[in-house]
C-alpha cells in the first residue's frame, strides 16, 4: 500500500507542476501540451486512488467505486497520453518559428 500512496503523491505533484507550467506557458501547442500532460498525470493519481482504495476498504461499494475510478483513470491516462504525444510533435517547431 505504501508503493501506492507513493505513486499517488507523485502523480498529483507531476499535475500541480504540468498545471502551473500551462498557466505561465505563452505558446498555445505548448500551452496544449502542458495540459494534456496534466490531464495525463491527473488520471493516473485517479487510477492509482482507485486501486489503493480497493486494499483500505473491502466491501461491495469498494470495488464499485475503485472500478469505476480505475476505468475513469486509464481512460484519462490513455486518451491524454495520445494528446501529448500528438502535441509533442509540434513543440520544438513551434518554438523555432517564434524565437
């Protein structure tokens, strides 16, 4: 469980820092970027709830409520990850064009 809250504190850090980082961004891919990648760490800190919730508490709701926050995470982290890395193509150019 420890691994967990762990990895939990780390996602939620990495969305803090990513948020800040799109609010002082000036570029809009950059910008977009940021927050995808923000979104991304915020579905793993709901994915990595989800299952350490499932070994707090053990009940029916439990896992109802840690299913649905996994699925709810790993679809967040998977669509978010395809947005970065879409937007991640365009950064360096960006960049370039506006020096």
């Amino acid at each position: 469980m420890l691994v967990f809250v762990g990895l939990i504190i780390v996602s939620f850090v990495f969305y803090f820092y990513y948020k800040t980082k799109q609010f002082r961004a000036v570029l809009p891919i950059r910008k977009k970027w940021y927050a995808a990648v923000a979104a991304f760490s915020l579905g793993s800190f709901i994915f990595f709830f989800g299952i350490n919730f499932l070994f707090v508490y053990q009940s029916l709701v439990t896992y109802i409520v840690s299913g649905i926050f996994i699925i709810l995470g790993a679809m967040m982290m998977f669509s978010n990850y395809k947005a970065a890395k879409h937007y991640h193509k365009f950064v360096a150019e960006e960049a370039r064009l506006n020096q």
